[in-house]
C-alpha cells in the first residue's frame, strides 16, 4: 500500500463536509485511495452497465437502498446521478457521507458547478508524486525517473512501462478522448499528439502544430482542449505582471507524466532517453509537473507560470505565493554550470519579492549569493 499525500486531506475534508469529489487521469489512483482509506463505505462504479441500468431504472430507490456511506466512481457517465445526490446533500436528517470520483475534468465540473456548487470540495489526485513512492521502487537515477514516469500500477505490478503506457495510450486515451469530442481519423489524431509530444516546454503554436499534423487550427486546438480534459497534457501560462514588458502571451505545453511523454517519443529506454535531443525539455516537464503535484496534494491550485521577455530572457517556473514569486531554473546537465542563472539573476534584478532556484540533473547542494541550486530528487529539500 502507497501512502498518498493527499488522503490526509479527504479525510479532515469529510469531518465537516458530507461530500468531496475526486478528479485526475485514469490509472492515478483515485479508485484505490478511496477504497483503502475508506474501506468501509459502499462501493459503486459507473462504468459497470448493471450498475448505470439499476441507477436508470429508479434513482431515487438506488440511493435510498444505500444505508451507509458511500463511494461513486467515474460518475462523469451518469451526470444525473448528481442531481438526485443534491436532495440528500440538502437534507439535514441525512447524514450519509459521499465521494465520487471521475477522469473528465471538464465534464464533471460543469456539472458540479450546475448541480452541487458549494455541497461538494473538488480534490484533483494526479500519478505518483516521487516523494509518495517508497524508497526502495524509487528509480535511482534522473533518466530512469523520467522514463518510468509515475503511474501506481507500474510500481505496483514491476510493469514495463513502454509496453503498459502503449495499452494504456490506446486502452484509455483513445478512447476517451473520441468521447470528448468527436475524431473520425484517429490515425491522424496519434500523428498529432507524437508532433505535441515532440514540442513539450516550448511556447504553442495552434496554427504550426495544425499545419504540421494536416489539420485546421481549430481543430488543432480541439484536440488538445480534449487532451486537457482527460488529464493528458496541461499548459502552463505566462505569468501576467509586467516585468520590463514581458510580451510573450502564449502558454507553453507539458504532460502529465513523462513516462507516456517518452513512450510519445518513441524513447524505448532509459538509455536513448540518456542521449535524446529533448532530454531538457522532458526534464523541465518533470520538475514542472512535480512543483503541480505538490500544490494539488496540499488541495489548493497550482499557481505555476513562465516568464519571458522581448529580449529572450526567460525563467522556466515562476510561483506566485502572493507575499513573492518563487523563480525557478531548470536544468538537466549533471555538472553545475554559472550560466545556469544568467535568467534568473535578470528576473531577480527587476523584482523584489523574489527567492530564487535552480534545480539541475546533478547531487549536490550548492548555495550561490541568495540562489539556491538543489538536485533533481531534492526539490522539497527545505
């Protein structure tokens, strides 16, 4: 059993509250949190079509017959569930505890923002973050880490993770992606997502990546809002203050998790990974979507933006704390080198309230003026 960091906070959740809900990819451990943290409320999956039969037959009757807490799983498929779920939330005799649990990020917020706003606290639970894999199946190196990503079952089961990440490409992201939207020439939509993945941390081009993959831009940006939705990919804005006229107002691209990055890329092995010419770029999404892990398992947003300059200059992660920004420079070379920070001692010129670090592929600590330069696999190291 895994710890997750964020179960610690379902759970005071559900003290005050008789509802959360739980979004994130398929396979990133919703249904297994809920069912070892919560083993003793009932279980439901809406994609069991006996289930979804039972429910359509007579909703009320299905939840009544319910005489404990809980569990609704991938109820994005049963939208209605919700509605009927609202007069129970609404009713004070009630005391029944629930938790549903869906992949469709945008679906299932519409229909909470519709049906249960403010009844029920959104949680979104996103693959592995490194600290929550135990010591002794974390990968001990940077390439290995990258290449493995960080989806459970392939910790769980000792999986290969090319051959698990191709069945799950075709098994999950295929498919729920076509029913998002619709894609008649899935073909072509796998010659789209192979030419995103080829372009991660760089600053989008709707029209480019259209014209590339020989379809129109809307589409282009079709596909990746569906992507977005399934908890593929995610974009990562510019920060919005005018530093010396930052001008750059396209967001830059990511994945989830770099695992599926490098199957996408066709990298076979650890080893390919060692030598490939977007080793920096899928690190740079590494550290990006940890700094994102982070912020979901403490339950709140992410505030997470770039930032770059008509002059070129650019700091790969900015965090907006509110009180300072965090800077954040990323690096994949494993010796430390001064240029590292030229970015980064320009943003901190131009702002005050700033701490500033460098995180790079090498292991040791060093402290240069008020820069920090950490490890990759000490990013939280205080």
């Amino acid at each position: 059993m895994y710890t997750r960091v964020l179960s610690t906070k379902i759970v005071k959740q559900l003290e005050s509250s008789k509802c959360v809900t739980l979004i994130g990819p398929r396979q990133s451990g919703k249904t297994t949190l809920c069912k070892e943290v919560f083993g003793d409320y009932e279980y439901f999956t809406f994609e069991s079509p006996d289930v979804v039969d039972i429910f359509d037959s007579d909703p009320r009757g299905f939840l009544k017959n319910i005489s404990g807490n809980a569990i609704f799983d991938e109820v994005q498929k049963t939208p209605q569930l919700l509605s009927y779920l609202q007069e129970i939330l609404d009713d004070k005799k009630d005391q029944r505890k629930f938790i549903l649990t869906g992949s469709n990020n945008l679906k299932l917020s519409k229909n909470i923002s519709q049906t249960l706003a403010g009844r029920t606290m959104i949680f979104q639970l996103l693959p592995f973050q490194r600290e929550e894999i135990p010591k002794k199946y974390q990968r001990k190196t940077m390439d290995e880490t990258l290449f493995y990503g960080s989806y459970p079952r392939i910790y769980d089961e000792k999986l290969n993770p090319t051959d698990w990440l191709g069945s799950y490409f075709q098994t999950y992201v295929e498919k729920d992606v076509r029913d998002t939207i619709n894609i008649t020439n899935l073909r072509q939509f796998n010659q789209y997502i192979r030419l995103l993945a080829g372009r991660v941390g760089q600053v989008m081009s709707f029209s480019s990546l259209g014209n590339d993959a020989g379809i129109t831009q809307p589409t282009a940006k079709n596909w990746f809002s569906a992507l977005e939705t399934t908890y593929i990919c995610f974009r990562l804005e510019p920060h919005f203050r005018n530093f010396n006229k930052r001008i750059t107002k396209a967001p830059k691209i990511y994945f989830y998790d770099t695992g599926l990055l490098c199957y996408l890329l066709r990298i076979k092995n650890p080893e390919q990974l060692k030598y490939h010419p977007l080793k920096g770029q899928i690190f740079e999404n590494w550290v990006v979507a940890e700094y994102m892990k982070y912020f979901y398992n403490q339950g709140s947003e992410a505030p997470l933006y770039f930032w770059r300059d008509q002059h070129g200059h650019e700091v790969d992660l900015v965090i907006d704390e509110g009180s300072h920004l965090d800077l954040i420079e990323i690096k994949s070379g494993q010796t430390f080198q001064k240029d590292f920070l030229k970015n980064i001692k320009w943003l901190n010129k131009l702002q005050d309230r700033t701490q500033a670090t460098c995180i790079y592929g090498g292991n040791k600590i060093i402290e240069i003026h008020d820069i920090t330069v950490k490890p990759w696999d000490s990013l939280f190291v205080k």
